[in-house]
C-alpha cells in the first residue's frame, strides 16, 4: 500500500534528526533560529531544532525514497514539509511557553505527518480517507516507538 511507504518516509523525515543527534552529539550543532527571540521574548523554535537535523533529514528522505520506489523529489518534499511541521510545532509550542524538548500532545506529532501528508493529496492524488489514515497511524507509532527509543538510550525523554 502506497500509504504505508509514505508514512516510513514521514517517519525518517521525523526521525533522523533524534538518531543523528545521537551520533554526531554537539559535532555541528548551529540553532535554526540562531537563538534569537520572538517578539514574544520567547525563542522562535528553541535549540533542538538544528541545521544538522534539518540537512540531514531531507538528505535521508530524499535518498530513501527511491528505495521504496518514490521519486526522489518527492522523498525531497515529503521531508522539507515533515521539518516544515516540526518547525510549526516547535514555534507553538514556544509561544504557549513549553521549553524545548517538551512534549505537547497532538502538537508534536499532528503537523510533522500532516503538512507532508497534504502535499502528497494534492502531488500524488493521496486520498483524504489515506491522509487521515498516515497521520493517526504516525501519531500512534510515534508515540510507541519514543519510548523505545528512549529505553535504548537514543530519546532524552521517553515521550
């Protein structure tokens, strides 16, 4: 089903920067927003939201595509629009004054499946009843496979 390889390339969109930030540590670490505040004298998305993870995720996206038989421009926008709701959560979040790393329910993982599963509706011709499936199946896994990945020592928080 063509849903289910979409919803692996959301999750290694979603998942590369938490596996590289295990490898690589504080190796190229530049904030995003270059710790700079919003007029709200909150940060605009917070220090864990990196160039590296960024860069890296749309490069893993695009590579992995292919090898699930999707375009590669396609793997390419499914990963700038997966970081492009992890960035809109991340500034959600900021605003309602959670620090960096907390987890808001819903926030954390409705937009980073959503954004890409909407670009795929309208690209690919991805049902809405698809959409729908990709984004409830991504919330539930991604909160299941947080804790597994905390309890392997690669997630700080077990969210």
């Amino acid at each position: 089903m063509f849903e289910v390889k979409l919803l692996i390339l959301i999750g290694v969109a979603n998942g590369t920067p938490v596996i590289v930030k295990k490898i690589c540590g504080d190796l190229w670490v530049y904030p995003l927003d270059g710790n700079r505040w919003f007029w709200d004298q909150r940060p605009i998305f917070g220090p864990s939201k990196t160039i590296r993870g960024i860069v890296f995720s749309l490069l893993l996206t695009t590579i992995a595509a292919p090898l699930l038989g999707i375009a590669w421009q396609y793997g390419l926008i499914i990963g700038i629009t997966a970081m492009a709701g992890d960035l809109f959560s991340s500034f959600i979040k900021r605003r309602s004054g959670k620090p960096s790393s907390s987890m808001a329910l819903g926030i954390d993982q409705i937009p980073e499946s959503l954004f890409p599963m909407i670009a795929t509706h309208y690209l690919l011709g991805v049902s809405w009843l698809g959409v729908l499936a990709v984004v409830v199946l991504f919330f539930v896994l991604e909160l299941i496979l947080s804790k597994i990945l905390y309890k392997l020592n690669i997630r700080n928080v077990p969210y």
